[in-house]
C-alpha cells in the first residue's frame, strides 16, 4: 500500500499539531543497538588471539543482523521499509541544500542523506562478515584479510558520520534522535506514527541472538581460553602458520 508521505518532507518537529508519537518499531531499535554493540565489540577484539572466540561470534551475530534487517525492511512497518527513505540522487541533493539555506526538511522517518549512511553500514557490514568468514576458513588468501581489514575501518568512519549526522540532524530539527531511537517516538503530528511497536518479533530477535551466543560459549573447551573453541582453535594455527 502506498504512503502520501514516503516522497515529502513531513511537519517540522514540535509545529503545531504534534505530539510524541511512536516511529521507530522494536525490531528496527533492537537491531540498531545490537548492530551497534556486535560491531564495537568485534572492532575491540579484532587483534587479540585470546578473544578470538568473541570476535568470530560477534561477525557472525553481525551477519544476521543485516539479514534480518533486509527482511523488516521489506514486510516491517512503515518507517523500517526501505521504499519509505531509499531516495534517489535528487531528494539527496535536495535534502542538502535545505540545510545549506538554513531550512532543513523534516522527515518522520530516516532523511534522504541519513539513509546513504544506513545502506552503506548495511552493505559493509555483509562486505565484513563475508570476508572474515572467508578469512577464519583459510579462503581468499591475504588479500582477503585486508580487505577485511579495510571494510572495518571503513565502517568505523561512515558509524562516526553517521553519529555526527545524527547530532546534526537533532540540532537543527530539534529533536532528540538518538533518544528517539531508544523508545522510538517523535515529536510528529498523530497520523505519521505507527500503529505497533512489534515487540514479540525484537523479543525472538533477541533470543535467537543470546542463544547463538550461548551455543558459541558452549562450544569452547571449558577452562580453555577464549580462543579454543574447537575447529576455531585448529583454524586459528593454521592461520597464524600462514603468517610465519
């Protein structure tokens, strides 16, 4: 079904007529803080053999999530659908130069520029997890590793342009959107909220994540470190024979 507002800028924030609605649904909250803590985590813990087990774990969660997140974006609700801030070229550039004037456009939902960050997090984010799996199984050769290497510290800068994006944004709309995206409402007119917060699918989104993690854990030899999981262990010296 078509949405009159998916291709306009909507009411500026705390104009008249608005009040704190909800926008952003569970899953797409839950996701973002999980992607968030799956990616700082294995950033940490890229260089230590001891963590090795954390790192692996914390990839693969991220791979996941990014799966999930193409599905939501397809079937979930209004503003967590791709065709309600995927925009071409023009409203970027439009966008844009509405904060250049001095009269940024609103939108209750990711604005056109914000949504470049999120596709670009998205796909790298897929470009990681593929070649750190590629990497872990001995596949690809070095190449491959630096490759890995590079889409992290790529990633690492579009999260930080993305937070100063977010930090902007708020300024000059004036609006808390990071808070927003930890109950999930804005200040918006009534009719731009969403009817439900979906918390039974963040809730199976969540357990399905601790259980991965549990069942991680569970595979690494008891008293061992982090980095004896097993095949992890095995596949840890042969890759560190490859660099000998």
């Amino acid at each position: 079904m078509s949405e009159t507002s998916v291709f306009r800028a909507e009411a500026p924030a705390n104009a008249a007529g608005t009040r704190k609605v909800l926008v952003w649904d569970a899953p797409v909250r839950v996701f973002h803080w999980l992607l968030v803590a799956c990616f700082a985590g294995a950033y940490i813990t890229a260089e230590s053999e001891r963590w090795r087990l954390v790192h692996v774990t914390l990839g693969y969660t991220m791979g996941g999530l990014v799966a999930f997140r193409v599905l939501w974006g397809l079937a979930g609700t209004r503003y967590a659908r791709f065709s309600n801030f995927v925009r071409g070229p023009a409203a970027v550039a439009r966008y844009l130069r509405s904060i250049v004037r001095g009269e940024p456009e609103h939108h209750t939902g990711h604005n056109p520029a914000g949504a470049l960050a999120i596709l670009a997090l998205l796909g790298l984010a897929v470009a990681i997890t593929a070649s750190g799996w590629a990497t872990f199984n001995d596949v690809g050769g070095k190449w491959l590793e630096e490759f890995h290497e590079v889409a992290a510290n790529l990633m690492l800068a579009v999260v930080g342009a993305h937070i100063a994006g977010a930090v902007v944004s708020s300024w000059l709309h004036r609006e808390n959107l990071i808070g927003a995206m930890i109950d999930g409402r804005k200040q918006v007119r009534p009719e731009e909220g969403v009817r439900s917060a979906w918390r039974t699918v963040a809730a199976l989104m969540l357990v399905v994540v601790l259980g991965f993690w549990w069942m991680q854990w569970q595979a690494a030899p008891a008293g061992g470190a982090a980095s004896d999981r097993p095949v992890a262990a095995a596949k840890a010296k042969n890759h560190d024979r490859g660099h000998d």
